[in-house]
C-alpha cells in the first residue's frame, strides 16, 4: 500500500534515506523491512524557533515493491509540415514555452530573436564583467533563454494555478531540472545548469520541425487592416505568419518605442525601483538559523522583506543567497543591477533586490519629466535613473555604492565592503544619485528591517544601485477574451515586457496561456 505523511526532521534526518525510512515505519507502525521506499510530496525548512526542522509531505510505498517518481509526459507533434504558423518575437521563458505548448497542439512557430545562442552569449557577458563593455544585443537580459538563462533560476510565483505551475516545472525536470524542483517549497535551478535546459528545450523545438533563430532583432511591423502582415528583422529579412506572439521582455525600449511610432496602443504602467543589497553570507545564515555557523545539513539562507514606509511598499525581491550581482543594463551609459546564483549558491555573499513602487503619479509630481500623456513616461523615468546611476559610477559599469547604514544615514562611505559585483563599486552618496522618494523609503526602511531581521541593519552590507528592471514600465493591452491587441487583431502580447508576468514561471505560464489560445483560434 501506499500512504500519505507528513512528518517533521531534523535537518540531519531529512538528509539520511534511512532516517526516514524509520520514522516512516515508526509513524505507520510497519516494521522497518515493510518500508521500501518514499517520494517526497513536499519540503520546506522551519527556521523560526531555535531548533530547526524540516517538514516533509510523503507518500511512503509500504509491503509493496517501490517504483520510480512518474514525470508528467508531454506530446510533441512533427510541425514541419504544419499548415498553420505563428512567429514568435522573443526567446525568454514567455516565447519558449509558447513555442512548446504550440508544437503539442501541432502548429509550427518560428522563433525570432535578436540575441545569441546561450554558448555565444557566454563570451559577451564575461567581456561585459571584465572589461565593461557591452553588447547591447547579447547581455543578461538578451539573447537565448531571455533574462532568466543567467540567473538564480528561482521558480516559485504568487500564481496559484497550481496545475499550470506543476506542468511548468515538469517541463524544466523533461528538459534536464532535477526532480527536487517539483517538491521543494522555493525551489531554484542555478546559472550554471539553466543553459543546458534551455539548449534542450531548443532542439526539441527543432527537432519537431520548429525554426529557432538567433539574430534576428525585429524592427518594424508592417500592418494591413489592423493586422501584422510581417515582420521585419534588422538584418532586412521578413517574415509572414498568421499570428504573432510578441514576448520581448521588459528591456526591449526599442519595441515600446516602435509600437507608439506606429500608433499601436500601449500604456505607462507602474514599476519597481530601488537598490540591490548585499551581505556576507555567513551573517545572513547566522541571523535566520540562529546560530554562528551553518551547518552541513541546511541550505545558505535566504529572506524575504516587507514594510510599508511612508505610504509606500518596500520590499525584498529576487534574493539570491550564495549568489552574485550581476550587470545588467542592455545599453551603454545605463546602470542596472540583478542577482545569480549558482546551483549550490555557495558564494560568500547573499544579495537581493530591496525596491519601491513607483507609480505614475509619483513620476508626475516629483521628477523632472513632466509629460503628460506620453505611454513611454515610466521607461524614460526608468532609464533616466539608470543614466544618472551610470554617471555616479564613472564608467564602465562600475556601480555607485554605499554602506547600509551610511546610506539611512546620508554618510558617503569611506571604503566598502568586498563585493561581488565584477566591474566594480565607486563610493558616492545614493541620496544624491536615486529619486528623492525612492532614497526616502530604502533609509527608513533599512532601518525597520534591522528591527525585524537583528543584525540585517550594518554597514558590513553594501547597497548597490539600480535595481531597475524588476517589472515592465510600460503595458501592452489584451482582450480579456482572446489575449490578442484590442487593435491589432492577430498580435498577442506576452510575458514581463507586456506587463502580465513578474518572474520566469509566470513568464512561461503566460506563454502557454497566449499560445493555448491562438492554437485553439488557429485549429
Ligand atoms: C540576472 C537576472 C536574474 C533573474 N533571476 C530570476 C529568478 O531567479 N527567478 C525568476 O523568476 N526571475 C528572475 N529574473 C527575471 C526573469 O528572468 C524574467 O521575469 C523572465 O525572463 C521574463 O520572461 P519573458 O519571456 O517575459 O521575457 P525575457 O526573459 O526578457 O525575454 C525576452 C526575449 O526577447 C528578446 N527580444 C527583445 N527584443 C527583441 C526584438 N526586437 N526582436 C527579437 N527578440 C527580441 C530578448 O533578447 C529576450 O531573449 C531574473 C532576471 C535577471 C536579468
């Protein structure tokens, strides 16, 4: 038989096969030999009280023989004769699972996308780290895999279409993940194993006769009675389809700028702003596990953080433990900053996004840009500060940067901490550099997050800026109904840079909602 439990560990216990299988057999009253194996259902860390437990949900195989976990199995068509096309502009999470979810229901995409295959991409992110030079058509936000290829491969949404996410993470465990993903409570796959699921997502895509290809930035839509005819990539080829999913990502200014142009309806929407943090590792571990040293047992430790300051939300974003800070600005002059992590996350540093709402009105009232009904305001705010952030630093991408405490204070640090942010940090005083109201509420709440988090407040942490590029300033209106423009009738909006995901999961559920719909449309 097989049985549900939930049990409750020691970090040491959870990590011992017969550990559990002991408790199993205790729990069940079975004797020892009657437990042949378990699947772990579930798996989260309990850190509040001194003692630190795991909880496990399993589903244990009792007097009976064990069998292997079953993955979710996925029927990819042979599309390279399909009737019906879609042309797809953009190869993040968004386009790539729209790419797969269409092959199953037997319509052939054809994927265009303005970067680089993940290997290519590579040499232009180390050249970028070393020498501060940058491709703008091959950084950590383009090229094969999109923003999320170099990064922490975090894979947790506030979603709660579990059905979805399930088959998501399925896909990635298909395409090379491992199964831990399907169970953990905050599950992460880690920059070094991303770019071989995507590779494998890729060729399966060829493989059922799909086309795949690499720069091929698009420029212009050419539109015939509120329809895209084609497209046209910078290279002077173009490309004619029955529909078009659009999932550029939140970076594609030139995208924003070229719908406006062509008077296809877009709009300003509100977006996150703020600084990316970072600590020793060790001192984040000690403050959530209570304790001087880790342990072998427990994974680097990570938090999350939440306040309101002056009426305003600020709060923690993409912390990576372990982790990196990453340059990620897509153009020269620009400054923004992200996080990665390797899949062990056994860097000495934890760093994450600390950000703020921004919304229109804030724009409005306290920046120098004053237009009123331009749909681009947010994005020129946006990379206004990025500009400025740029500046401070001096070049190179070397970022501004203060100590945490010096900066609640409006101290211009002296020296700063080791980082690990390659190009480089350039002490200056933030509140000079970010908006007013932003700066504000990242110093109070600094200081409010040390009252929650004791020994989070210290300038052994050192605040790097700009954290920019956490949500989309613009949104590219739907249908409710049928996902498509409200204008453009076979245009389909999708992912981050339409404003209808925050992250890679929901970026590739929002990819497989579009493309559910247009095969359906399409059928
Ligand atoms: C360093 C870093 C770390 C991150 N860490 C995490 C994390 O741990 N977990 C998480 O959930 N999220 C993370 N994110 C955010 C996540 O990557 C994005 O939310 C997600 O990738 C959005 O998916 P998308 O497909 O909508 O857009 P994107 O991933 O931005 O993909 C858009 C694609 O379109 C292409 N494109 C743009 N313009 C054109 C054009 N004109 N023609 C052709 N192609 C074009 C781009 O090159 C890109 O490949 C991270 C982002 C970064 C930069």
């Amino acid at each position: 038989m097989q049985q549900k439990l939930s049990l409750k560990l020691l970090p040491s216990e959870a990590a011992d096969e017969s550990a559990v299988k002991k408790l199993i057999a205790n729990n069940t009253g079975k004797k020892l030999h009657s437990v042949s194996g378990y699947h772990i259902l579930k798996q989260s860390i309990d850190a509040r009280a001194k003692t630190i437990w795991v909880n496990l949900t399993l589903n244990a195989f009792i007097d009976e023989p064990f069998h292997q976990r079953e993955i979710q199995s996925f029927n990819f068509k042979d599309v390279s004769k399909a009737e019906k096309r879609v042309v797809i502009i953009g190869a993040g999470p968004a386009g790539l699972f729209a790419a797969l979810l269409l092959i199953a229901q037997g319509v052939k995409p054809i994927i265009l996308e303005r970067g680089k295959d993940v290997r290519s991409r590579r040499r232009d992110l180390a050249t970028l780290n070393k020498e501060g030079i940058i491709n703008p058509e091959s950084n950590y936000c383009f090229g094969e895999g999109g923003a999320g290829t170099y990064s922490d491969g975090k894979l947790y949404t506030r979603s709660n279409k579990r059905g979805d996410i399930d088959r998501i993470l399925n896909l990635f465990v298909k395409f090379g993940a491992d199964e831990k993903i399907l169970y953990q409570s905050h599950p992460h796959i880690g920059t070094n194993k991303l770019p071989h699921i995507i590779t494998a997502m890729r060729q399966q895509i060829t493989d059922c006769g799909g086309e795949f290809l690499f720069e091929k930035k698009v420029v212009d839509f050419i539109v015939e009675n509120d329809k895209i005819r084609s497209v046209k990539t910078a290279d002077g080829n173009s490309f004619d389809a029955d529909s078009f999913i659009l999932a550029t990502g939140h970076s594609a200014r030139d995208i924003f700028e070229l719908l406006h142009q062509k008077q296809i309806l877009i709009e300003a929407k509100g977006f996150a702003l703020g600084v990316r943090i970072e600590h020793p590792q060790q001192l984040i571990d000690s403050i959530q596990y209570h304790c001087p040293a880790r342990g072998e047992y427990l994974a680097p430790a990570s938090y999350s953080l939440v306040k309101q300051v002056n009426d305003r939300g600020v709060f923690s974003f993409c912390m990576c433990p372990g982790g990196i800070i990453a340059p990620a600005a897509t153009s020269a002059g620009e400054l923004v900053v992200n996080g990665w992590s390797p899949s062990k996350r056994n860097n000495p540093y934890a760093n994450s996004g600390m950000v703020v709402q921004v919304e229109l009105e804030d724009v409005m009232l306290k920046s120098k840009i004053k237009s009123q009904n331009d749909p681009l305001v947010m994005m020129r705010f946006q990379q206004m500060v990025e500009q400025q952030c740029f500046t401070a630093g001096g070049g190179k991408f070397v970022a501004p940067a203060q100590r945490m405490a010096d900066f609640s204070k409006g101290i211009t640090s002296s020296s700063l901490p080791e980082c690990s942010y390659q190009p480089g940090l350039n002490p200056v005083s933030l509140k000079e550099v970010l908006p007013g109201f932003v700066y504000q509420a990242l110093a109070k709440g600094f200081i409010e997050f040390g009252k929650k988090m004791p020994g989070y407040f210290t300038n052994d942490a050192v605040v790097v800026a700009t954290e920019s590029r956490t949500s989309s300033p613009v949104r590219i209106p739907r249908n409710y109904d049928t996902l498509a423009h409200p204008q453009i009738k076979n245009l389909y909006p999708c992912g981050e840079g339409a404003g209808y995901a925050g992250g890679i999961v929901s970026a590739a559920m929002d990819g497989e909602r579009v493309a559910s719909q247009l095969a359906t449309i399409l059928a």
